[in-house]
C-alpha cells in the first residue's frame, strides 16, 4: 500500500502562483505603475521633447533622470509624467557643506519648473556605497540640505527626498 504525504504534493512556486491569483482581483489596480529611466549618455538619442512624447504615447506615467538637464525639464512641463530627478554625485559634497548651494540647486532644477513639472522625488547618493565610499559622508548632509530648501518653499509634502539605489 502507497503511503502519500502532504509535503510529496508541496511545490512552493504552485503556491505562490495560486496565492498570487487569489490575491491579484483584490488589490483593485486601475493604472499601471510603469516608470522608465532617461538618461543622456549615447549617439543618435532623440530629442528630449520626442522622449517625452514616446513616454506619453505609450502611457508611461513615471519618469528618473539621473541628473538634471533643462532642456529634459523644459520638455517635462505641461506632460503629466511624475519624475524622480537624482542630484548627481559629483554635486553630493558641495551641497552636504554649503546650504545656500543646495538651496540654488533646487532652485535652478526644481522650483524654476515646479508646479509644470510633476516632480515626486529628489534622490540624493544614487549608488553611493554606504561602506566606505568617499561620497557616503555627503550623503544625508546633502539630503537634508535638499529637504529643507524644498520644504523652506513650501513644498515638502509634495516632493519628497529620498537616497534611491
């Protein structure tokens, strides 16, 4: 006579496949979380106002740039496209030391194109290793100068500042 037990029938990616079809008509998602990075660096890129309309025509609702251009920002106004926009590493010890700095900075690339453009974060030590790296120190003196020049505009609670890897 075979003898069965419950773990011969146990496959854990069965499992998990049915918990996620039971729970997936529950989460009531009307709108689809796509965000894409843009970044600068190549031959032959498009314009950014023609990256911008590719986001828009393929309903793509998130955008991260990895640091700030005005002509990116300039062709973000009016789209709806929520970005992240990173300060760049290089930018981390000048702003960590120097809050009038920072307070230019979100100024040049955030407050001359903020309401028309949709930022949601400012990320701040983009893949900065928080293990010894020369940059790691700057990193949360650079975020709260950042924050409080957003929020010292009076808009801390719509655009937050993160450290995003």
């Amino acid at each position: 006579m075979a003898v069965f037990h419950a773990t011969m029938f146990y496959n854990p990616f069965l499992v998990s496949l049915l918990l996620l079809v039971l729970f997936l008509p529950n989460l009531h998602i009307t709108d689809a979380q796509v965000g894409v990075c843009y970044g600068g660096l190549g031959n032959n890129l498009p314009s950014d106002q023609e990256v911008v309309n590719l986001y828009k025509s393929n309903s793509i609702r998130r955008m991260r740039s990895y640091y700030p251009v005005p002509q990116a920002l300039q062709a973000l106004r009016g789209s709806n496209i929520e970005l992240i926009l990173d300060v760049p590493n290089n930018d981390l010890e000048r702003l960590a030391n120097d809050a009038p700095a920072a307070a230019k900075w979100v100024q040049d690339n955030v407050l001359n194109y903020y309401p028309d453009v949709k930022f949601r974060i400012i990320s701040v030590g983009n893949e900065v290793n928080p293990n010894g790296a020369r940059l790691a120190p700057f990193v949360l003196l650079a975020m709260s100068k950042i924050y409080d020049a957003i929020a010292s505009a009076g808009w801390k609670d719509q655009i937050k500042v993160l450290y995003l890897i």
